[in-house]
C-alpha cells in the first residue's frame, strides 16, 4: 500500500499529456497482467488528480520522465530516480517504472511530500527532496 502523510488534503497535478499517455497505458493493459495492482492505484491516482495543461504544472511536482532526488527518512540514504514509462525502466540506470511500487506513488508528488508503503520488513518512508530534472520546467513538453 502507498499513502502520503495528508494524502486526503494533497492535490495531485498530472499534465495533460501525461494524463492521456497513462491513461492509453491503463486501457491496453491485460486485465490479469501481474501489474493489475499497480495499474488500479495509478487509475486511482490519476482520478483524484488535477489535470493541468504542461505550462501549467508548478515545477516542484514530478511528472513523467522526471528526475527526482529522494530521502529514505529511516536510514537518510538518499537515490536519484528518473519516472519512466514500462518500456523505458531500467533498474540499473535507476529509471523506475511508473508501474512499479515507487513509481506509482511518485506521479503527481511534490517535493518535500513523504510517501509511506509496505515493504516485507514494514513501513518504508521516502522523503521527495528535490528535482533535478522536471521535463515540463526545461520547456520539454513532449517527451
């Protein structure tokens, strides 16, 4: 389970762009995929979300095909990450699919925003620390 601490209060921004992209993705997905879980919470994510035109969406918030800088609350460890469609994942190069479990709860995330999901040892808490690339901020509105 992903939740944010006040996640009823957070308003969660997806440009439009993002919106239709991810929306085509949920639609062409096999209903018994192994990712079934993952696609019905970015279902929920984007259903709850502000939909924002890309000129529009505040810089502090992760889009797809941002690069993020995240803090692990417990340990302090911190990872960069860049949100990537599934095509696009790569573990090794710490591009994470907006279908993974972190990747699912990264969309719409503003910095400074805790997100908490069970992992096999407990509740794992990351802090979104910083952007360090957010496409729609460098004027790449088509990536």
């Amino acid at each position: 389970m992903v939740m944010n601490s006040g996640e009823e209060k957070r308003i969660i921004y997806v440009t439009e762009f993002d919106y239709e992209r991810l929306s085509a993705l949920i639609k062409q997905a096999n209903p018994k995929s192994r990712d079934k879980l993952h696609l019905q919470k970015l279902t929920e994510e984007l259903e709850r979300g502000e939909i924002v035109e890309p000129q529009e969406i505040p810089p502090d918030v992760i889009t797809m095909n941002s690069k993020v800088r995240l803090k692990d609350i417990d340990s302090g460890e911190e990872a960069i990450y860049t949100l990537v469609f599934p095509h696009n994942a790569n573990i090794e190069q710490n591009k994470i699919s907006v279908l993974a479990p972190i990747g699912t709860a990264l969309i719409g995330y503003r910095v400074g925003d805790i997100i908490e999901w069970k992992v096999p040892s407990g509740i794992k808490q990351l802090r979104v620390e910083e952007i360090l690339y957010q496409p729609e901020a460098a004027g790449d509105y088509d990536l």
